[in-house]
C-alpha cells in the first residue's frame, strides 16, 4: 500500500545500527515527559523524543557524502530556494505549520475510525480531544489534516491524516500510528504511518519554543516533489512517484555544508540552520521541493523566516544513503510472539467489575489493548466492562503485527 501525498520532505546517513528497545517505563530514562506544559503547541521544556541514539537525534555533520550526491541535488534543482513552511498568522484563511497539543494522562480515550489505511494503522482508543488542532485549522479544508497528540503523562505520541472529528468526538483518519516517546520504536517495514514515509512527523517540526531557547537537537523534517520505490532508515514506507534515477528515497537525509556562513541571519535563523548543518533534514513526503516543516506560532517573524529563502539546494549535500531498502531486499525477522492473553478467573463476572487483563509476549517494541484501553506499558491492565466485551491485544515489532483474544462475559 502506497500513499502519496502533497505537501511539505529526508534522509539518513546509515552505517549506523538502528537499536529497538523493548518497552520502558515512563520514567526510566533521564528527562521524563512530565516535564512539558499542556496545551495547543506547548513548550516541551527541553523534552526530546526518543533515546539520544535514535536516528531523529544523532548529528551527522561528520558522516560521509553519498557519492551520488551532487547528481541528486542536481535532479531536485540546484536553485531550488528553502521554505520555511511555517511561520505566524494565516495564509488564505489557514494557519501555517503543522500543529500539535500536550494533553494530561485524564483525557479520555476515544475511537479511531480509519477511512483508508486501517490495516497499516494501530488501533484506538487515543486520547484525541475534541479541541485537538488539524493542520490548517481554522479552516482546515482538503489538505492533509494531520492531527498529533502528545501524552504528558504517559510519553505517548499519537498523529493521525486527513482527520475528521465526529459528532460522538470520536474521529475519522485515514491513518494513525502511536509511538514510544521514549524508545526507539518502528512502523513495521513498507508501512505507512502518518507522514508517507512511515515516520513520526512531530520530532521533525520546527518548534518556536526550541528556537527560543537557542537550540535544536535534531533533525528536521523536508518534502521534495519527487521520490522513488525506496527508503532508507529511519523511513519504513515509500510512495513513489518517479523512476528518475536520482530521485529521492524516503528517509534521504540532506544537510546544510559546513562551509556554508550563516553569521549573516538572524540569531533565531542561526539556530535553525546550526540545526541544519549538525542535524540535517529527512524526506519524509513528497510535496513541494525543499520545503521545511514546523508549527505554526504567532510568536514567528515571517518576515524574518523569508530570509530563508535565499539558501538553495546548492547549499545542501546527501548524507551517505545506506543501507537502501527496495522492494528486493525490505528486512524480515520473526514478527512478536504472544505466549498468553487472559482473564485468569475473572472471565465471567457482573457489570461493573473490576478485572484484570494479562499477558506474556515476546520480541514487540510496543503493545495496544482495545478497546478501552490503547497503548500500553507492562503486562497487565484492570478493565471494568459493563457489557460482554472481547479485549485484543496487538503486538508489534519492525517485522509485523501479531494480536490474540480474550472475551470477558457480563452476565
């Protein structure tokens, strides 16, 4: 399954070994996300996601230039200027950026109904909240509507596309992924997830309150307007539009040459473009060309992000693209493996009553339990069913999906 999208795109250097964690209590590691505020486009207070050796956040200002380099900044045209495509206020009635909201751990779970891609999708429930941003509100029109989640308490992010919300507050997507904020967690390979390559698209956005704070430490999310039958790490997915030997694979990491003087932009520009020599930008859709993504903020000067501009595709090289995965060589390993779902005792009981779910499952980087519950951490969960109710747990890993069954009796 292929999705192709259009708008705002990346890349990997890869000699590196991508590390998958199992899963990890919420506090385990350092600066737990408890730490960020709440609200639409809060200040995370210096909460990165995922692990300092994830893909997002390791700089690459050292790693070796892909040999085809030069050729492939030559397909997506050399003067191709950068785009910020974020910044303060509106743009033909929509704000500019894509959005996100910190919510608390109280926020009710609600269902996710998939319009598209729901095999390719974790199920819900999600915290979702009725007042939770689509990209492009306030009049988000037909465009990708993407919709991400933060979970303060529990260090979950969930992003669903082309997101409708339902007059029960449930909400339509066309597709959604939740991801371990602190860990270093994968789609499973050739799925797609919110963003066409398969990534996570808020650790790549732009943030107001980062670039207030006088650093990014990681690498930022781009489109360019073509790409081929391929991805390299961290993408999992493609959605080609092109054979032209030199368009990008998804994943394709870019980064602003060293060489290049940036003492000349203004101290909020230099933290991004000190971010783009160190950290470098991912392909992670195809859209327009070197577009640059980040939230929208009415604390942006437009004016000054539009100085931007004047960099282009020259000034940018390709990070040495390996390993390269084609529809020839996408790895495949032992998917998760669920030794037992149960209800123990408590598989028939009055409504209302408390019961306790459990389970031994191996080789998964995360687990759902649905309904009512969602993602979670450990082996166990209580539910409180007031109608029979059949519970699935879905575990995952980077090579698929498994779930198994367990059906509580309400007499």
């Amino acid at each position: 399954m292929h999705k192709i999208r259009i708008n705002p795109i990346i890349a990997v250097p890869i000699c590196i070994v991508w590390i998958f964690l199992g899963a990890i209590s919420a506090h385990a590691q350092g600066l737990a996300c408890n730490v960020m505020s709440l609200g639409i486009g809060a200040n995370l207070n210096g909460f990165i996601p995922f692990p300092s050796d994830n893909l997002w956040n390791q700089n690459i200002s050292q790693a070796p230039v892909d040999p085809n380099s030069g050729s492939i900044i030559n397909f997506i045209g050399p003067t191709v200027a950068l785009h910020p495509d974020f910044g303060a206020g509106l743009y033909a009635g929509q704000s500019i950026g894509i959005p996100y909201i910190i919510v608390p751990d109280s926020t009710a779970r609600v269902d996710i109904r998939f319009t598209a891609y729901g095999s390719e999708s974790d199920p819900g429930p999600m915290p979702v909240p009725a007042n939770a941003p689509i990209e492009g509100y306030p009049h988000p029109g037909d465009g990708d509507r993407h919709v991400l989640v933060l979970d303060q308490g529990n260090c979950w992010l969930y992003e669903m596309d082309n997101s409708h919300l339902r007059s029960d507050r449930s909400w339509n997507a066309d597709s959604a992924a939740v991801w371990d904020l602190l860990s270093d967690e994968q789609r499973p390979y050739t799925w797609t997830s919110a963003d066409a390559a398969g990534l996570p698209i808020f650790p790549g956005l732009v943030r107001y309150d980062e670039v207030a704070a006088g650093q990014i430490s990681h690498a930022l999310r781009f489109t360019l307007q073509n790409s081929i039958e391929a991805f390299t790490p961290p993408a999992s997915h493609w959605a080609p539009n092109s054979t032209e030997q030199y368009a990008a694979p998804m994943g394709m990491r870019i980064r602003l040459k060293a060489s290049f003087d940036i003492s000349g932009f203004s101290t909020a520009n230099q933290v991004i473009l000190t971010a783009l020599q160190q950290y470098g930008m991912i392909m992670a859709d195809n859209g327009s060309s070197l577009y640059l993504t980040g939230t929208p903020d009415n604390r942006w000067s437009n004016n000054d992000l539009g100085n931007l501009k004047s960099i282009t595709a020259s000034d940018f090289e390709v990070v040495l693209i390996n390993p390269l995965y084609t529809s020839t060589n996408v790895p495949t390993g032992p998917a998760p493996t669920i030794s037992s779902f149960s209800c123990g005792s408590q598989c028939t009981v009055s409504s209302g009553t408390p019961v306790t779910l459990t389970w031994v499952v191996a080789n998964s980087l995360y687990n759902i339990v649905s309904p009512q519950i969602g993602a979670i951490r450990g082996t166990s969960v209580v539910v409180t069913p007031t109608v029979t109710t059949t519970y699935t747990l879905y575990a995952t890993n980077q090579y698929g999906r498994k779930k198994a069954t367990v059906t509580v009796t309400v007499q």
